[in-house]
C-alpha cells in the first residue's frame, strides 16, 4: 500500500464508521419523472429537473440543431476564442428576464460564485452569509481573505446586529443568501435584506438557483416580493429548471464588465457547449410564455404536504427531517424498494442530527404517484 492509499483508507475509516462514506450508484433518468436503477424502474422524486426540459423535445431538438451548426465543444476560454453567439444571446435573454443591464454566462453554477465573490471582496471587506446558504457560496467567500460571518438563518435580527457591530470596520460588505434554500426549500426574506443591505452600504448577492422557472412566474425568487426587492448581484443556474447546464450572473453593466475581465473561473475555464447553452435558451422561451406549465411543480409540492400534513412549502423542494443519519439512509431504502428514488441527505451536506429525505417535484409527477407516495411515507411510519 502506497502513502497515499494509507492516507485515504485512514480518512475513509470514520467516514464509513459514521455512515457517511458516499456511494454512487448508476441511474439512468428515462421521461417523465422515471428512472432506471439497474433494470428496476422508479419514480424519481429527487431531482431538480422542475420543468422535466432534459427531455422536452423542443429542447433536445435544439441542442441537436446546435450540435450540427456549431460542433460539440466550445474549444477553449471565451476570452481566447471569442464570445459564441449563442452565448451572447443567453446573456441578453437572462438580463432581460432579471431585468438587468447584463449578465455572464459561466460553465458552471460553482464556478460562477467562486469567480463572483472574489471578483468583488478582498481583504479589506466583509461577507455576512446566511448559515444554510450553498456550499459554493462559502466556497466563493473562502477565496477572498474578507471576514467571513454567518448570520443565524432567516434571522434578520441576527444580521442587524451583526452589520451595526462589523460593517464600519470594513471597506465594503456583501450578503450573501441563496433564494431558495436548497435543503429546506423556504424562501429567503429578500426584501428585509434588500432593506438591511442598502441602509448599511452592502451589496446583496442571491443564489437563484432553485426559484428560476419555477416561482415568480418562472422569474425566481426575487418575483415573489412586491414591490420588487433591489438585489444587485443576481446569480443562479441553468441546470435546474433549464434542464441544461452552465451558471450566470445578472448585473449592472459595470459589474458585468469587471466579472468577465477578473473572475478567474470564467477567464480560465472553457467556455459552455453550444448545445448546453442553445437548450438553455430554448427552455427560456417555454419559461417566458407558459406560466401555468411553470407553477406545476410548486402545485404538486402542495398537494405532498397537504397529503403528509406538512407545511406549506414555497418551493418545490420539500424536505422530512428525520434525524439520525442510518435511520434516514434505511428509510431511503425502504422507498427505493417500494418503487420511489429518494435520496437520504446527510452531513456534510446538512448539520449533525438534521439528516433528512429531500423530497422534489416536477412538472410531470402525477396525482396518482404523489398520492401513492405519501401513503408509502404513513405505511412505514416515516411520516
């Protein structure tokens, strides 16, 4: 055994003991909300494809007539090549849903919030996060050298007194918050941070990923609030409700500006497939025009919780805290068997003695199965 295998099998041991050790299994997602676990048909309800456009035909159809035009990769950094038409257009359409001056498109959501963040702070300021926001976001604020400080979740009694005792000691600030939280599926109180953040002179940053096309009449988080909340740094993903892949940034021209000539992340990385980045714009198209289509997947989510008496969600994102890390992979089990693909959440990803089932719906889930799934949850007590 060489050094390194003793090292990993050394930092593996605990992780196996704690029933943390990760395991990928081969799946394959078939239409409609199915999937596939060897030959074993499921219905997956653990996906963040809302919209089910990873097999809407008029989305596949355009990264196929993509793929034929424009090749298969991009070839290199969009800073060596040139910006690809396609992905200027993609900027101009998410700006203009955003209701931005502009936007840049990343290969990635992770990669756009570890350019943005330290596109932005340095040592010299302060990041103040909501302590369930995304890894990447902390991932992000890691790389700049500011003073990183979690505000209790939610709390904006925490965070006003958190600003009134750090912020005048900093040259500038940034709040940092998913929309929806992906864990939880709740909604961020955009609207007193916006307040918080521009009588404190911070810049708000919103992780959209899970409100795109899905809340707000498919605008996102920032849409469920009137008047509209000021949140100047707008960021989020085309992987989810898209059904495509990549990351972007909606901002004032000059931001936008300063990100694409200092993000390290976009600068050194290759740029977005043209199919990836035409099936994104083909899902804005449906995002755009069909708002009864985009309120499905929140709409099944109700009818779960309604079904399990669990609370309201405002996102399709519901999640049944269990506990206990085993008893929250066996209950995962015990779904898999009954023909539902849930995944058990647990740390890391979420705190110590918060494992839960993490429950999302799509567009195309049935009544029949949402209903037959909530009966399974009573069957086995986990409900």
């Amino acid at each position: 055994m060489t050094s390194l295998d003793a090292f990993a099998e050394k930092k593996l041991k605990p992780l196996i003991e704690q029933g943390l050790k990760r395991h990928i299994h081969v799946t394959t997602r078939t239409a409609k909300g199915h999937a596939l676990r060897g030959e074993r048909p499921l219905i997956s309800f653990c996906c963040n494809d809302y919209l089910n456009f990873t097999h809407h035909p008029k989305i596949t159809q355009a990264a196929k007539n993509a793929i034929d035009q424009y090749g298969a990769g991009s070839g290199a950094s969009r800073l060596i090549t040139g910006n690809h038409p396609l992905i200027n257009e993609l900027e101009q359409r998410l700006a203009r849903l955003k209701g931005t001056e502009d936007a840049c498109v990343f290969s990635s959501g992770y990669l756009a919030n570890i350019g943005i963040i330290p596109s932005l702070a340095g040592a010299q300021d302060i990041i103040f996060i909501d302590e369930f926001s995304h890894a990447c976001l902390r991932a992000g604020s890691s790389l700049t050298q500011a003073h990183m400080v979690f505000y209790r979740h939610k709390d904006m009694a925490h965070l006003r007194d958190l600003i009134g005792r750090l912020r005048k000691g900093h040259r500038n600030g940034l709040i940092l918050t998913d929309g929806v939280f992906s864990m939880d599926g709740d909604l961020a109180p955009l609207d007193e941070l916006s307040v918080l953040a521009d009588k404190n002179n911070c810049w708000l940053m919103s992780d959209d990923a899970h409100g795109l096309g899905v809340i707000g009449n498919g605008k996102g988080s920032r849409h469920m609030f009137d008047p509209l909340p000021h949140i100047p740094l707008q960021m989020g993903t085309l992987s989810k409700a898209l059904g495509s892949f990549g990351g972007y940034l909606c901002a004032s021209r000059p931001v936008i500006d300063l990100i694409k000539t200092r993000a390290r992340s976009l600068i050194y990385t290759t740029a977005l497939p043209p199919a990836s980045t035409a099936a994104a714009l083909a899902a804005l198209d449906i995002i755009e025009t069909d708002h009864d289509y985009c309120r499905l997947p929140l709409e099944n989510a109700r009818l779960f919780a309604q079904l399990a008496r669990l609370p309201k969600p405002d996102s399709p994102i519901v999640p049944v805290i269990i506990g206990p890390t085993a008893k929250t992979m066996h209950f995962a089990e015990i779904l898999e068997k009954e023909g539902f693909l849930v995944t058990g959440i647990r740390p890391p990803t979420v705190a110590p003695g918060t494992a839960r089932l993490r429950f999302t719906f799509s567009a195309c889930h049935q009544k029949s199965d949402i209903r037959a799934l909530a009966t399974v949850l009573k069957k086995h007590g986990i409900i």
